[in-house]
C-alpha cells in the first residue's frame, strides 16, 4: 500500500507544474482576447455562412446588409466562413452610418484572398468622402495597394505578391498623424499622415461607393474590425495569427 501512495505523490509533483502552465496559458489567452474588445467599433466576422447579412459583435448595431454576395469557406487560421465578391454586378456589403470622425486614432482589420484584379482600382473596404485625406479605405491603385485617403495614400503592397489566390491578414494603425500597415503579421510601413475622415458614413465592403463600377473587389474577404485606438503590439500578432475579440 506504501509504494502506491509514494507513486501517487511522485505523479502529482510531475503533473502539477504542467497544470499550472496549462491554466497560466489559458488565462493569457482569454485576457487577450479581452483586451481585443477594449475599443471595439466594428467586428463583422461573417459567421452565418448564408443569408444577406453579417452581423457586427461588437454590439453597435452596424450589421452589414450583403448585395450579390455569397458566403464560402474562410480563411484555416480563422475557421469561419468569408464573403465571396464577383468583382461585377453590383457586389458590396454596407453598414448603417458609423462615427469614425476626424483624425482620431485606430485600427483596421480583415483578412482577404483574391487573384488578379478585375476592376481599375478594386476597394476592399471604405470609409469617408472623396474629399482630399477625408477617406480611409484599402485599394489597389497598379501596381501597388494599401491604404488609401485621396492624396494621402500609403500603398506599398505589390499587387503581384499578394494577389495571389491566397489568404492574407491586412492591419492598418493610425495615431498621432501616424500610419503603421501591417501584411501578415509584418509592419513594412511607417507613414506621416494626417487624415481628417468625415462622420457618420457608412462602411463600404468590396467596393468603394455604390455605382463606382470601376472599384469592385474580386475576391473572398472576412471578418473586418475597427477599433478606435491603435492596437499594440502583442494584440497585433494575436490578430494577424487569427485572434479575434
């Protein structure tokens, strides 16, 4: 009966260190995931798989109403389900209006995947006027893409590399006259700017405005977030590995 109750002890000196570790991992997980809801404007993450709407979780009521678009299957490191956009026929998804006013700070977020692009200047997601630095929108103006503001633009990317039919993680920082752009967990992009977006206007995605058949998006896109500060670092790599509030 000794030996028994001397192996019981040995088995929990060995386990309860991994124990702790297991729940230590758990609990920076779930605070993470937290902290990503400090700030949250906009979270659509497309998780119904059919109808014509995604609805936000952030709470704020700005569901987006889908026009000629289809849900398929999203991106593995998310597990959710994506918005397919034909790139013709009047494709775009679209919120009520939303405040994100003047140059106060934030973040945006989505993931998308498309191959060579069919439109002029596709817009995968927009926010604002067509007045000078009074947008904030992600667009391809060949050969490079990235963000937008009308003569404010930051759009580094090579359409070449990442329009590539696979699925790629887009985060966009904006503080202090500051833009930071992010492609996959990677920040290439460090740009002074100062933007001045307008207020209460609806987001646009797949598209930049209703009737501008030269902007449609071609392509899947998922689960765009807004945040009105500027994530840091660790929440940043916790996004763009799938991470979500």
């Amino acid at each position: 009966m000794r030996w028994f109750f001397a192996l019981f002890s040995c088995f929990l000196l060995l386990t309860q260190p991994r124990l702790a570790f297991s729940q230590s991992l758990t609990q920076n997980v779930l605070t993470n995931s937290t902290n990503l809801r400090n700030g949250l404007l906009f979270y659509a993450p497309c998780s119904e798989g059919s109808g014509t709407t995604c609805y936000d979780y952030s709470g704020n009521g700005h569901t987006l109403t889908l026009t000629n678009v289809s849900f398929v299957s999203g991106p593995p490191q998310y597990n959710l389900y994506a918005l397919s956009f034909p790139g013709s026929g009047s494709s775009y998804a679209i919120t009520n209006n939303i405040n994100l006013s003047g140059p106060q700070p934030r973040t945006v977020s989505l993931w998308f995947n498309a191959g060579s692009p069919t439109a002029q200047y596709p817009t995968l997601f927009f926010f604002g006027t067509d007045s000078l630095c009074e947008s904030f929108s992600l667009a391809t103006t060949n050969p490079g893409f990235g963000l937008h503001g009308y003569s404010c633009d930051v759009n580094p990317y090579p359409i070449s590399t990442y329009f590539n039919n696979s699925w790629h993680n887009y985060l966009v920082t904006y503080t202090a006259n500051t833009v930071i752009e992010y492609m996959d967990c990677n920040a290439i992009v460090y740009s002074s700017l100062t933007l001045n977006t307008a207020a209460f206007k609806p987001i646009v995605v797949g598209l930049e405005a209703v009737g501008y058949t030269n902007t449609y998006f071609n392509g899947y896109l998922t689960a765009p977030i807004i945040w009105t500060r500027a994530l840091n670092n660790q929440e940043i790599q916790s996004v763009c590995h799938g991470g979500h509030p």
